[in-house]
C-alpha cells in the first residue's frame, strides 16, 4: 500500500537560485515524488514522495547526481552487552534500517557502532534508544551530542575562509604587480630595453611570474566553479559558476598566448585571479551572514535542558534529558530547567514560561498542572510524570514549525524564481551581443591604445559575465522569511509556513471570538432569579442546573457547576444527557426533566417566560449572559453569568486600530450582551446571536466585502474547538495559545501567549517582514536591471564588476539581518 512521506534533507554546494531550480527539477524527476521544495537561504529540501516508489536512498543519489551533496553526520557509540558477533550483525541490522541511517558498522572486537546518518530525519539520541530497545547499551564517544549539520555548515565556512586566504596571498601580490607594472612603479630590470611610443614593455619573465602567481587562484581556489559549472552544463541548466567560470577563464586563457609569446599585447591574469578571490570573498561573508539568520533556531535549540533528574525503581538518577522516557517521574528543583513535557504530581511552584510564550509573569503550578520541557521553575521542588518526550515535546514542535516556515516558499517568491530560471542564458547572450557589437561596431581605437579590438570586446564581455547576479534574487526572500519566522518564535509568534507569514502583513480585518480571546474564558455566576411560580429556592434552581451541566463541556456550564461546587450544593447524576450546540443542554435529574439554555431553545420549544421576560433584558444590559432554566417544561428561572474582559483586550484593539485596521467581535451571545462588551473595548463592529457552524459564513461574507477598490483581507483571531472552521476559512487564521490544540491545527499563526496584543505583533512582524523582502527584490533586480547594460556599454573594469557582484548577495543578506534588531 502506498504511503505519503516527507523528507528534510540538508544539502550542500548551492550557491544560486538556479542552484535550487536544479535540484527541484532533478528531484520531480523521481517516479514518486509529489512535490520538493527547496531553500537557498536554509539549504534545505522539503520532499514529499510515495515511499512504496522511492526511499532515502534514491532521493540522495539524485541530489549527488545533480552536482550537490547531503550533508551528513557520523555518531561514534560504545556498545555494551554485545556478547558475540552475531549481535553486532544484528544490531547492524537494526540500526541501519532506521529511517535516515545510511551505513551502519558494528565492531564485536572494539564494540563500537559507526553509524552515517541524515541529521534532519534521525537524532544520536534516537540512534541510542534504538540500540537499548535491541537490548544493548549504547554510550557515546566524544561526550555531549553534536549538531551534525550545523558541522557540516561549520566545515563549508571555514572551507571558504580558507580558499580565500590562499586566494588573497597569490591575488594581492599579483595585483600591485600588474598595476605597478602598468604606472611604471617597478625597478627598471622588470622592464625590457624596447619601448614604444613612450610605453616599456615588461621583461619576458615577468609574465610567467604572472601565470605562477594566477595558476593556483585559477584552479585551485576557484576549481569549485570549475565543477559547479560542469554539473550544471551536465544537467543542461546554467548557474552562477557557469557565468564566473566563463569570465576569469576568458582573461585568463587569452593571456596565456601572450605569455608564450604567440601573440602581443597585455596580459590580464589579475583580472582573472581577482573576479575569482573577491567573489570567494562575497560567498564566506554570505555564508557567515546566513548563518545568523537561523539563530533563533538555534537559540530555541539551546532552551533545552541537558540533564534530568528522574525516580526509576525508587532511585534518584541523573540522565541526559534524550533519555527520559514517558511515565518516568522527573524531579526539578528551584532555580532548574524542565527537562521534557509532563504532569505535576507533587509540590507546587511558579514556572517562568516566557522563553515560549513571552509572557513575562510566572504561571502558578500545583498537581494535575502541565508543564513544559526548556522552561524554568522558579520557587518550590516539582515532581512530574513524563508525558511527550523527543520530538514530541512542546519545544520540539515549536523548532519543528519554524523551520517548517522557513523552508516552504512564500507566494512573493514566485517572480524571481521565474527570472531566475532564465537569467544565466540570458546573460550569456548579453555577453555574446557585447563582444560581438563591441568588436564589429565599437569606436575605432587610437594608433597608441594599449588594447586591441578583440580585447577590448573581451574585457567587456568578461564584466558583463562577472557583473550578473542571480544570487541576490535567490536570497531575497528565504533569509527574510528565516529572520521573520525566527524573530516571530523568541516573542511566541508561530508562523505555520511563509505563506501566512506575508500574507498576515496585507490583513484589512480584524475578527475577533468574544469568549476566550477578548474575554479570559473563564465565565462566573452573577446573578440567580427564580419564577415564584416554581416555589424553588436559589440553591435548589442551581443544583438543578448544575447536576445538568455536569456532564457539559461549554465554558458558561461547567461556571454553573463550579458555583454549585463552590456553595457546597449536592448534585446528583443526570440521565439522558443531550447538547445542542448553540442552544443549550437538557437531562433528567431526580425523575424531573431539567433544561438549561438559552432563549432560541425556549422559544423552539414554546416555553413562555411571562415575567421573566424584563429580568433578560436588565441583565443583558449589563453585559450577562440569561441561561435559562425550565422544569418540566416550564421556565423556572434564570441564572446570569459574566465573563470578564482580559487586562490586554482594550489596548490590544486601541493597538489594531492604530495599524489603521478595522476589528469585528463575533459571539453566539445576544446581540444586547455583546453590544455592551463591544462598547467597553472599543470594536467596530458586532456580529451577535452566531451559532459555532455560522461563523465560518460570517468570516466569508466580511471576505467577500471589498472596500474600495482594495479587496478585504480577512484575519480570524479564537481559541475554541468551535473557531476551527472560521480560522480555515479566514485568509489568515490566528490561534490564541491558550486554547486547543484543534484550534492551533487549523490556523496558520499560533500565538503560545493568551495575550491578544500578540494579534497586533503578529501582524506588524509580517509588514515588517514584507517590506524587507520588498527591499531586497528591488535591490535585487535594480541592481542588475542598471549595471548590466552599465558593463555592456563599457563603463565597467571586470574586477570592479566582480567586487559589486561579490557584494550585492552580501547586501541581501545583511539587509534580512536588521530584522532581527527591529521592535515589535
């Protein structure tokens, strides 16, 4: 049976955008994949294939075949208990069929493990559980866990850093020779006897101290290029090295001619020589800068807590945090990090949560509270159950979303993919019409130039290769979606892909549920009205209720139920139990039928209120909810419940308003109850009396509304179960984190504080995100939309050319960086 997988693979060796057109293509081309992403700016590909076609395997072999790499990690581990060697064959076995295990040896004389693996789809600490669950040990060698890939990534820089050392020590001297040369500023025994038209020609020697000193930054520093160019010449695709390649190669293989004697004219070995080095140079500070713009990543990374302290078997241990199991019970003290996700079962204290959440106060917990992994405990001594370990704890879940954002493809994108599709070929004519207008048609040169025809048209050429840049079209996007994505994370803004990233900036409206986001949910019984026709006391009425609430999940019961508990009242178990969402719930209690709701499910049934009817209308004035309560059938009474308003709510929508955004409150509370709430946080707009199936309809109505001439982007900000449909239906759904899990699935931006002032970071974080990109694309395209004409016209040096290409990636990437520093 088929069956859809998905794989983050971390890949090695991209330099451009048509890099990552190369590596999507050849990807799609696999019988099996149904889709691949991949991203310049976190090298990553996301690809999602049927695993009954295709494996692991498969997928890196084409990527390598495509002329880029896998990065990969290797774990050393000591096994113990391994009492022969037919348990290393089969641990062996084991390990290597783990899904992003490549190779897998296992030595019974040494008892080691060597185990090759894809670090984005297995951990050492998996790797480790799985030898334990063979029924060995598995000790690391080398202490503490490494980050495999950030290794690699480690290993490329300084790969770079060196290459550009060697490159500057043969580049430099090359330069201020050939310039000194050219000004005459050497000692006279360079020079030859001969001169001309007061011109002195340089000794024979001189030029193959030239080719010595070019020869290593040629093939040496700058052979990647040579590769790079022909694995994507090999996948008829054009790429940066294809232009670098052809322009230091056409300097310097027509200077060789001339240093052999076989032709005159000037030599341009340091031109060659110094594309190559300051273009080296361009790529280490981007990849130094691009590091930084995961740092969130790896600052949320860091938050976890290395060690645990758990009770196995009545004794206290310290383990690493990986090997916590669910079920142990972890003992944290003051002043420690909780090491995994779990349950309070003894002692009680205040956890500092805003490394997640960024709320700022502590949040009070007691036994039967959640606490979770990476965040610190105050006050008291907690002992806790273990509930999600590994990748299913809170924080892994929250890393796993951000770099989920961060390598999915933002709609803006879309264009310079496009240009960068076509943009090598399309340079490569450019150069071709250059050299061929420059030596056809170009001015005739003066009897004493020091360049001839064909050079002339050739150095041209070369500046028109060196000067493109697909390179900053491909970075524009990605390192600002990395920055925004991350930024987002450290304040406890989660952006589920780039998409709802960009797309949160162009928001016009605001909906807002009413229970829940602008109130804190948790709703208390004001007032208790009972019909004198019932003869019932205010106690009875509630016990009542409540024994029918019991069973009810909605917030407005279980406040009822809390009352009754809180007075002591006895409740007896109800029978029959039935809820109709959005009009109320109905069970026999003590043999009497028992109905507690609203005024729709009265008036559907034909209960009158008689002089009930104005007791509604007071406490509705007064911004409380009226459940009303029926006995066999008739209205007994009324019981008011208010729920209050967050501390946050009134600046949160003073916040939105001053964003220039229009805000709309959405309840299934009456329209005289919500109209009064409305008033004291300062909405536009009420939509009251709505059911929970109805406010998916409503988001699509406000949808459908455009405003002027600008169409109206619709935000959906909730909480409960019931928000779900409107938060998948809005354009940008938002998830206020103190609700369900539910909600949180459907919408595209969790917001892990119950805060709503959030909304209006959120919201501000995508503009600012927006602009950035906006920026870069601009630079981006501007940049080579002016100075390739610039160099085919002939204003131009090609090492000038070289430098401003060299730069113009770094620009991108730095300009992404201020991000990071900008106030939400």
């Amino acid at each position: 049976m088929s069956e859809t997988k998905q794989l983050t693979l971390p890949i090695t060796g991209m330099t451009c955008a048509n890099c990552v057109a190369t590596v999507e293509r050849n990807l799609k081309k696999l019988d099996g994949v149904q889709s691949a992403i991949v991203n310049l700016s976190s090298e990553r590909a996301t690809v999602d294939f049927d695993s009954a076609k295709l494996g692991l395997p498969e997928v890196i072999a084409r990527v390598n075949r495509a002329g880029y790499g896998v990065a990969t990690g290797e774990a050393d581990l000591i096994i113990k208990r391994l009492s022969d060697d037919n348990d290393a064959r089969r641990l062996e076995k084991v390990l290597a069929k783990i899904e992003g295990v490549l190779e897998a040896q296992v030595t019974f004389a040494t008892e080691k493990a060597r185990v090759k693996y894809v670090p984005t789809i297995v951990t050492q600490a998996e790797l480790r559980r799985a030898v334990a669950s063979a029924g060995f040990e598995a000790m690391e060698l080398g202490g503490e866990a490494e980050d495999a890939e950030a290794k690699a990534r480690e290993h490329e820089i300084n790969e770079q850093r060196r290459l550009l050392i060697v490159g500057l020590i043969f580049t430099v001297p090359l330069f201020l020779l050939s310039m000194g040369k050219d000004f005459n500023l050497l000692p006279a025994f360079v020079y030859s006897e001969n001169t001309m038209e007061g011109m002195r020609e340089a000794q024979p020697w001189f030029g193959w101290l030239m080719l010595a000193l070019a020869l290593p930054v040629q093939f040496y520093v700058g052979w990647q290029y040579y590769v790079g160019a022909f694995k994507a010449l090999r996948n008829k695709s054009a790429n940066m090295d294809v232009l670098i390649v052809m322009g230091s190669s056409a300097a310097f293989f027509y200077s060789l001619p001339i240093t052999f004697g076989l032709l005159m004219g000037h030599v341009y070995y340091e031109t060659a020589a110094v594309i190559i080095t300051l273009i080296k140079l361009g790529k280490y500070l981007e990849a130094r800068a691009k590091g930084r713009t995961s740092e969130a990543i790896k600052k949320l990374m860091g938050l976890r807590a290395k060690t645990a302290r758990i009770i196995r078997d009545g004794v206290e241990t310290e383990v690493p945090a990986d090997d916590v199991r669910v079920g142990d019970v972890v003992v944290v003290k003051p002043g420690e990090k909780i090491p995994v996700d779990g349950v309070v079962v003894e002692g009680r204290s205040a956890i500092d949560e805003s490394m997640l959440t960024g709320e700022s106060l502590p949040v009070e917990k007691k036994p039967g509270d959640v606490v979770i992994g990476a965040t610190l405990n105050k006050l008291g001594m907690l002992k806790f159950e273990a509930t999600k370990v590994g990748k299913e704890t809170a924080l892994a879940q929250i890393v796993k979303l951000v770099e989920d954002a961060q390598g999915s493809k933002a709609p803006i994108q879309k264009l310079a993919d496009q240009v960068s599709a076509t943009f090598v070929p399309f340079v490569i004519a450019i150069a071709a019409l250059t050299f061929a207008g420059w030596f056809f048609f170009g001015p005739t040169l003066p009897i004493n130039a020091d360049v001839d025809n064909f050079t002339r048209a050739l150095i041209y050429m070369v500046a028109v290769l060196v000067i493109a840049c697909p390179c900053a079209m491909g970075l524009a996007t990605p390192t600002a979606i990395m920055v925004g994505s991350g930024k987002g994370a450290e304040v406890g803004i989660l952006f589920r892909n780039s998409e709802a990233l960009e797309r949160a900036g162009r928001v016009t409206v605001v909906i807002l549920d009413k229970t829940g986001t602008i109130t804190k949910g948790q709703p208390a019984v004001t007032d208790i009205i009972t019909n004198p026709e019932s003869q019932l006391t205010n106690d009875e009425l509630l016990r009542l209720a409540a024994s029918v609430e019991k069973g009810s999940e909605h917030p407005l019961g279980e406040s009822i139920w809390a009352e009754a508990t809180t007075r002591g009242l006895l409740l007896v178990e109800p029978a029959g139990f039935k809820a109709e969402a959005g009009h109320g719930v109905q069970a026999e209690v003590e043999g009497r039928s028992v109905m507690v709701g609203n005024m729709r499910m009265f008036q559907a049934r034909g209960i009158q209120l008689g002089n009930l009817v104005s007791e509604v209308a007071r406490l509705q004035s007064e911004a409380k909810t009226a459940m009303l309560v029926a006995v066999d059938d008739r209205a007994a009474g009324i019981i008011a419940v208010a729920d209050t308003i967050k501390d946050s709510s009134k600046d949160a929508i003073a916040d939105l308003h001053k964003m220039g955004l229009k805000v709309v409150m959405i309840t299934g509370d009456n329209q005289k109850t919500a109209d009064a709430i409305a008033k004291q946080v300062g909405v536009d707009m009420v939509l009251a009396e709505v059911l929970p199936e109805g406010k998916s309809n409503e988001v699509k109505k406000l949808q459908a509304k455009a405003e002027g001439q600008k169409s109206t982007v619709v935000a959906m900000v909730g909480d409960g179960v019931n928000d779900a449909p409107a938060l998948a239906q809005a354009d940008v759904g938002l998830a206020i984190g103190t609700g369900t899990d539910v909600a949180m699935a459907a919408a595209p931006v969790t917001l892990m504080s119950g805060d709503l002032r959030g909304v209006a970071r959120a919201i501000n974080l995508s503009r600012k995100t927006l602009s950035t990109i906006k920026q870069n694309l601009f630079w981006a395209f501007i940049y080579n939309i002016i100075l390739i004409p610039a160099a085919a016209l002939g204003y131009l040096n090609p090492m000038l050319a070289a430098g401003a290409m060299a730069f113009s990636s770094v620009f991108v990437v730095t300009n992404s960086l201020r991000l990071r520093g900008q106030k939400i």
